[in-house]
C-alpha cells in the first residue's frame, strides 16, 4: 500500500522485511554450501539452468533469466570456462550469437549439487507442511510474475 508521503504502510514494511530475511537466510545458507565447491550462488543457476534447458543457451538468454546483464554473465561465464564447467560454442544458423553448454565435469557438479539442495532444501523448508510449501511458491511465482517487467 502506498503512502502519501511516497513510504510505505507499515504492514507492506513488514511483509518486505519478512521476505528480506527471509531470502539473506537461503543465500547466506546457499553461500555457505556452495562454498564447499569453490562455486557462487550465480555459478550454480548457470548450471542449474544450462542442464534444465537440456542445449546450450546463447549468453543474452542466461543474462535474461539470471536478471543480469549481458556484460556480467559474459564474465561469470569466462570464469567458468576456466573452470571447466562449461564451454562456448557458435550457433550453426548465426554464428554471431554464442552459446553456452555444459561440459561433463559442468553436468557433474551440477548433478551433486541437485542432490545437496535438495537436503538443504528440505531442512530449510521441513517448518513449513506441505500445503504451506505449495501456498509459498504460488504466492513468490504469483510476486515474481507480476512484478518481473521492473527489473527486466
């Protein structure tokens, strides 16, 4: 709800900060875990989303999903070609689009990382029953979907 004064009604401030704490919760816990393999948080969602999207994904559409910048996913990507997690590669029908795809140590890592979320998953979210687990991801897509367009 919006204010007058441009502020906001001190219910939405709480709501707000709920949601703040709750997300440097899950990505201090995600930092945490992640670290174990010397990976960041944005390392893991190429991953993630490289072996959802099961084909190599042009660097304008991880940028897209991630909520970045072409220029920053760019160098993310640079350093996971040194890693070897991933490789570039041309598009055979426009060669001057490049594309992103797992490498076999790539799919591995993201392989056991899936396992471990999954754990840690479960052990964040084990407060919450499973309807309330339901009700929470309708209501963060239904949050994510209407308000997208103002970080796009």
């Amino acid at each position: 709800m919006e204010m007058p004064s441009g502020g906001m009604a001190p219910a939405d401030r709480e709501e707000f900060a709920s949601l703040y704490t709750a997300f440097a919760i899950l990505r201090k816990e995600s930092d945490r875990a992640l670290s174990a393999w010397r990976l960041t948080v944005p390392q893991a969602s190429v991953l993630a989303l490289l072996a959802e999207a099961g084909r190599p994904l042009p660097v304008s559409r991880l940028a897209r999903l991630l909520l970045q910048e072409s220029p920053s996913v760019t160098s993310l990507v640079d350093r996971m070609c040194d890693s070897g997690l991933v490789e570039r590669t041309k598009d055979n029908h426009d060669r001057r689009v490049v594309l992103v795809k797992l490498t076999g140590k790539g799919r591995k890592m993201h392989d056991t990382l899936r396992a471990t979320a999954a754990a840690s998953s479960d052990e964040m979210f084990g407060v919450l029953s499973t309807d309330e687990r339901a009700t929470l991801k309708d209501l963060l897509q239904k949050l994510a979907r209407r308000n997208i367009q103002r970080v796009r």
